[in-house]
C-alpha cells in the first residue's frame, strides 16, 4: 500500500534510524519519496545512510546525532528541524535490559525510561501541535509484543512497552477527526542488530525472527486504518493469547520460564 505522500510528507522523522527497525523505515519511506530526518546517537551510520538514501532515491536527508535520553532532547531536535515541513514521525528509538529486577543499575532504568517513555511522549505533543495546525500528518510509535502482558525479567522495558501501547491508542482516537493518523506497532521478535546487544541464548527460545523491512510493511500498510499493530499472523496470535484464550498472567509466567532459560544465570 503506498503512502499518502500529501499527508504524511513532504519530510519525516525516524528517531533510532542508524540500525534495525529504524533503518528500515528510513529506507522504506525514502524509497516512497518522503524526505528524511535521521535520528540516532551514531553520527557516522546516520551520513553513511544518508548518503545511501539520497543517492539512491534522490530525496533530501539530514541527519541529526542526538542522545534521546536527556532532558532536553525533544526540545533540541524540534529546533534542528523547526524549518523543515513533517508529515510523518516515526518514534522507534528504544531499549531494555534483561535480567532481574534489581540487579541493574537505578540510572540506567531511568535512562529507559526516558528513552522509551519520555521522549515519545514528548516527540507526540511537539509534533502533534504541529499536525493539528497543518490538519494533516503521522505518528508511529514502535512498541512491543512484551507490552500486552508483563514480561518477567524484562519488567521495566515491558512497563514502557505498555506506555507507548496506550499513549498511541489514546491519541489515535483523540486525533482522528483533525486528520492525524496514529498507529502503535508492537513487534515480536525483530532480526536486528539490537537483538545482538544482550547476553541471551535465543537458542533456548521458541522464537521465529521477523525481518525488520517486514515489521515496517506491516506499519505502513495499517497506517491510518487502525491504531495497532501486531506485525505476523504467529506474534499476533501470541499477543492475543492473555486476551481471550489465556490469561495474562499465564502468559506472563510462561514468559518468565523461558527467561529463565535463556538469560546467563548471573543476572537472574
Ligand atoms: N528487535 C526486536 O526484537 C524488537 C521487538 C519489539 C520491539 N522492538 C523495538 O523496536 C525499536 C527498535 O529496536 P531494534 O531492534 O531495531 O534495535 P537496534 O537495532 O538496536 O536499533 C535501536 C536504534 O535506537 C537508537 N538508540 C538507542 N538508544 C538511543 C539513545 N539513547 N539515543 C538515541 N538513539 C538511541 C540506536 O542508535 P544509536 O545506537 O546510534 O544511538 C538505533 O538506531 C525499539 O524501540 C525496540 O524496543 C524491537
């Protein structure tokens, strides 16, 4: 389904784009003709990107290096992008760490917090001022299939998850009528380079990995059609599961066993 480039351009926003999900909605809106602001800490994958992107659909790029768990990171990306005119805003930028509860650090749960809870809460109310002005535009918000249930072992991400789940259902409705399409898409499993950055033996997993140009087919096609998403048939039908076939508690302390598996036992 192509995009509505009247809506939902000229230029987008696509914070954590220089790995993963993000990469490749930066890819796949470029490749729809959309302009792109890239959003990430690491500046170097951001120009290579960049420069990929522009050579190869001939649409404009800026990228902007920025840490998103600070305090004033809205307010500084706003103002590097207050001349530009954006249609769409994908807030996917985000992270956990797995393990028990309180063996992680009090400062680096914070910093989740603000990067997965804060910052698109803060990304939503900029942007969506600006939407409601213009009559027009997008927000997509990456969550989680860890938001439907809680996820022992992963307990604050799951929480955060949960947030973005509800923060972008209740914005989808409240902005449906001034024209701004809201969607939440909670992905499962995601083959993307983050997966990488935790001490977890998958192998223990009964995971089936997604490709992350999948996850955003699935978004792009649900946008502004329906406010959530649960990319493939198999994540959707596990997500539905603490809904009606089973409990959410069940779910979650099945979700607990195969943590327990799979996470070194030094962090459990
Ligand atoms: N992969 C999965 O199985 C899966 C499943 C469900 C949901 N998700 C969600 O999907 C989103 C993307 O994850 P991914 O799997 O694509 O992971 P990824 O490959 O690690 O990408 C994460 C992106 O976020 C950026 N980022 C991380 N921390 C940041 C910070 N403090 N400030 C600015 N940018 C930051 C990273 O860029 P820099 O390091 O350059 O800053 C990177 O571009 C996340 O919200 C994640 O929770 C993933």
């Amino acid at each position: 389904m192509p995009l509505d480039r009247v809506k939902h351009g000229p230029w987008a926003v696509v914070t954590g784009a220089s790995s993963g999900i993000g990469e490749a909605f930066a890819r796949r809106l470029a490749a729809e003709g959309l302009s792109l602001v890239l959003v990430a800490r690491r500046e170097e994958l951001l120009l290579r990107l960049a420069d990929d992107l522009r050579a190869a659909h001939g649409v404009e790029v800026r990228a902007v290096a920025r840490e998103l768990s600070t305090d004033d990171a809205v307010t500084k990306l706003t103002q590097a992008v207050g001349d530009l005119d954006i249609g769409l805003v994908v807030s996917n930028a985000g992270t956990g760490i797995p393990g028990a509860f309180v063996r992680s650090g009090q400062q680096e749960e914070r910093a989740i917090i603000r990067l997965n809870v804060t910052t698109p809460m803060e990304l939503a109310r900029a942007f969506g001022a600006r939407f409601a002005e213009r009559k027009a535009g997008g927000l997509v918000i990456v969550s989680s299939a860890m938001a439907f249930q809680g996820t022992p072992y992963m307990a604050n991400y799951a929480a955060t998850k949960a947030y973005a789940l509800v923060l972008g259902e209740s914005l989808h409705e409240e902005w449906k009528a001034s024209g701004v399409d809201v969607l939440v898409v909670a992905p499962g499993a995601t083959d993307t380079p983050g997966k990488d950055l935790f001490p977890i033996d998958y192998k223990k997993l009964p995971i089936k990995w997604m490709q992350p140009e999948l996850v955003v087919e699935s978004a792009l096609a649900s946008l502004g059609r329906r406010p959530v998403v649960v990319p493939g048939a198999r994540n959707h039908l596990v997500a539905c599961l603490g809904s009606g076939l089973w409990t959410r508690s069940r779910v979650a302390a099945l979700l607990g066993e195969f943590a327990r598996r799979a996470i070194p036992a030094e962090r459990l």
